[in-house]
C-alpha cells in the first residue's frame, strides 16, 4: 500500500468519467498522487465509481468493489469508497453487505469524498515513536458517586471501528508498534452504536494491521464485561496478557455507597475467572481509601482482599470530594484526612511487598523487552504486563546493537524493589 496515492476506478459512461476527473483533480489539490484505472490499485485511498444502469453493469461494479475489498482485506489498499450511480440507488445495502466499504456515496454528494479524507485523528505524537495512546470512546455511562466524569464529558459516545482502525494503522506507518487503548470505561465499547460489546471485535482487527505488535487495555469496568475478549487475549500473540481494571473497593458497604453495582462476592468471581481464562495475565487495579462511610472495618477488608489477590500492580489514592458529584451531593466527607493518608501508606505498604515478590519470581526467567530509553549506562524497556509511566521496568546494559523502539529477550538477572535488570539473549 502507497501512503500518498489514490486509486480512482471509473465504470460505465463517459458522464461517469467527467465526475471521476472532477474528483481526481481534488485530490491532487490537497496533494495526492493520483492514479486512474491502475491494474494493479495499490493506494492509501481506493474510490470506485460505479454503474448501475444495466444488469451487466452492476455486476461489474459489484465484482469491482468485491475485489478491492479483498485488497482490503489483505492490507494492499486502504481506505474504500464507493460513488455514482449504483451507489445512489442501493447506498445503504452497499454499505451493510460489503463492511469493508469505509463510505458510499450517490451521484450527487460523491463531492463531499475529498472533504471526509481530511483525517482529523492525525497527529504529531509525543510519546516516543514507537507507541501511542489511542482513545476510543468519549465519556461514561456508569455515574459512580464519586466521579465528576460523566459530568464533564456527558454520556458514553464510542468512536466508529473503521475510524479507530484506520487511526492505528497510520500509526503502524509512523513507525508505532505498541497501541494503548483507552477509554472511561473501554469495556462498554460500542454498547452505544450497536447494543453489544465490541472491544473483542476491535482488538482483533488492529491486531491484524502490520507493524502493530502489542496491544494493550487500559481501564476496564468489573461489571458486564465482554468475556469474550478473554478468548482474544488468551489466544492472540499480539495482545498483552495486560489489564488494567479499576476496582476501587472490595467492601459491599463501600461498593454500594460508590454505586459501583458490583458485590464483593462478584468481584471475587471475576478475577478468578480473568486468571482462570488468560493464564499468566497480569492484573493493574486502582483502589481507593478513605470514602465517606469507610470504617475500620471496611479498611481492614480492603487490606486482607490485597492480600489474598496479589495484584501484579496496583495504584490507590486517597478520596477527595468532587463537586457536583452524587457523592458530594449526599454524603459526609466524615474521615478525617490524617486517616486517609495513613490508610494510604499502609496500603501500598502491602502492595510494595507483593510487587517486589512478583519482580523476584522473574529471576532466571527470559521474558520479550520493549525498550523505550536511554539512561545513564542503561537500556530501559518494559515486559507486557507493564504500562507506559505507572508500571515496572527492566533495565539493560546498553549494547552496540540494542535500540530504542525494538523488542528483545532478555534473561532477569536480579530485582529491585521494583524494577529489574537483565541481559539480551
């Protein structure tokens, strides 16, 4: 596939072409090479503009558009449309048989192709090349008490798949290897275009897109989650055993004052179940102490619930009342801010020890590397179960011939706290 270049094939008669010369010309305008009728369409952009007059006529069309779809398909062409007067009168069924059709067009509006290429999810990264955050839904539908979320971004609003997928694959092309989708609540993923859960349908089209090698999740929700995504990280190469779920709370007092419409006894089951189907996964949570109404007791739950789970990472934070929030509306902010900072630090006591266990137990193992910079007399990279900036780290005796930006196996010689040293095999 040629970044740059756009493919315009034109069937049927002669007015048919004078339109596809018009939309050749506005492409050339904002800077494309353009090419017509090629044999061998290999571009960005492909745009076929169709004949719908006779019966031999629509075959060919259809034949046509089959046949980029297939290119499609095999990532030699990338982005489809369809134009002219097939299109006009059989637009929404050309658009529901052949998904991989980004965008159809009629006979009159195939103007307005040129304006839609104008992709606003362009952009100059700054993150390292070699990785990038990729959002993939706006707001939150969930209304826990305590979040100002819904309040500042409004209802869940997922981004449409085509868009997303065509987003990570110009990343592909700027050298991007690494992807972290991110949403408020990336789990309820196109619950709002089609009334189902499509994050394992996403995860397994970038994972097709060349260049892409890992993908990781970042902030899950515990309740109605797709399970059928488990499948997908347990199965493709390309997924991170990684994910990233907010829990907040283990004490069904407490859950039930944060509305997070989950129990204890649910959780349990559900991280049972993520470590029963993804075997080896590694779990991130983000807790919370100090919520109006957290007794001793409930913190005392909290700290045993750490405890038995051994969380591979896990963050937490003190709570702090948001305005407008249900939680700031109704309750009192009633524990004292010495105990939530003191609840804070026994907490990530606890983890700290886990961690550094969990860090121990990769001695002698030999695990792929991510390296993401230079430091000092060091390489430093990252496994699949870290994230970018919150996780653990390995760090590596800089060589001649390791890079920023390349995966390498490396063998744990020895642990820190937290991070780990190791050399490339």
């Amino acid at each position: 596939m040629k970044k740059n270049r756009v493919d315009v094939i034109s069937l049927g008669c002669s007015k048919n072409l004078v339109d596809s010369e018009r939309l050749m010309n506005m492409f050339r305008e904002k800077g494309f090479d353009v090419v017509h009728d090629s044999e061998k369409p290999n571009g960005e952009i492909v745009v076929v503009n169709t004949c719908g007059f006779i019966g031999d006529a629509k075959e060919e069309s259809i034949n046509v558009i089959l046949e980029m779809a297939e290119l499609k398909k095999r990532r030699r062409i990338g982005k489809l449309f369809v134009m002219g007067c097939l299109s006009e009168r059989y637009r929404k069924e050309l658009g529901d048989e052949i998904p991989e059709v980004d965008a159809v067009y009629g006979k009159f509006d195939w103007t307005g192709i040129a304006g839609d290429i104008e992709e606003s999810w362009k952009r100059e990264l700054t993150t390292p090349n070699h990785y990038a955050f990729v959002k993939i839904a706006e707001g939150c539908d969930r209304h826990c008490s305590y979040c100002a979320i819904p309040l500042i971004t409004g209802q869940y609003k997922s981004r449409q798949m085509n868009e997303i997928v065509d987003e990570v694959r110009w990343l592909a092309s700027q050298g991007v290897k690494e992807v972290l989708l991110i949403a408020q609540d990336l789990t309820y993923y196109g619950m709002d275009l089609e009334h189902r859960g499509m994050l394992p349908e996403l995860v397994e089209r970038i994972s097709q897109i060349e260049g892409i090698e890992w993908i990781r999740l970042h902030y899950a929700y515990p309740t109605h989650f797709p399970y059928d995504l488990l499948k997908v990280m347990r199965e493709n190469r390309k997924v991170c055993k990684y994910l990233d779920v907010a829990l907040q709370h283990i004490s069904d007092n407490v859950l039930s004052q944060m509305h997070r419409n989950i129990t204890k006894e649910e959780t349990m089951a559900f991280i049972r179940r993520l470590r029963n189907e993804v075997p080896g996964i590694g779990l991130r949570t983000t807790l919370m102490v100090g919520f109006p109404g957290e007794t001793d007791e409930d913190f005392d739950e909290l700290m045993d619930f750490v405890r038995e789970v051994r969380f591979e990472r896990m963050g937490a934070f003190a709570y702090s009342e948001e305005d407008g929030t249900y939680s700031a509306l109704h309750y009192c902010d009633d524990v004292p801010e010495e105990v939530k900072t003191k609840r804070l630090e026994q907490l990530m006591e606890v983890q700290q020890e886990i961690t550094s266990e969990v860090q121990s137990s990769m001695v002698g193992q030999t695990v792929r590397v991510l390296i993401d910079r230079e430091e000092g007399e060091w390489m430093v990279g990252r496994t699949e179960w870290d994230s970018v900036e919150v996780d653990c780290e390995v760090f590596v005796k800089k060589e001649d011939n390791i890079n920023v930006g390349e995966f390498y196996n490396v063998l744990i010689t020895e642990n820190s706290e937290f991070d780990v040293t190791g050399i490339k095999k």
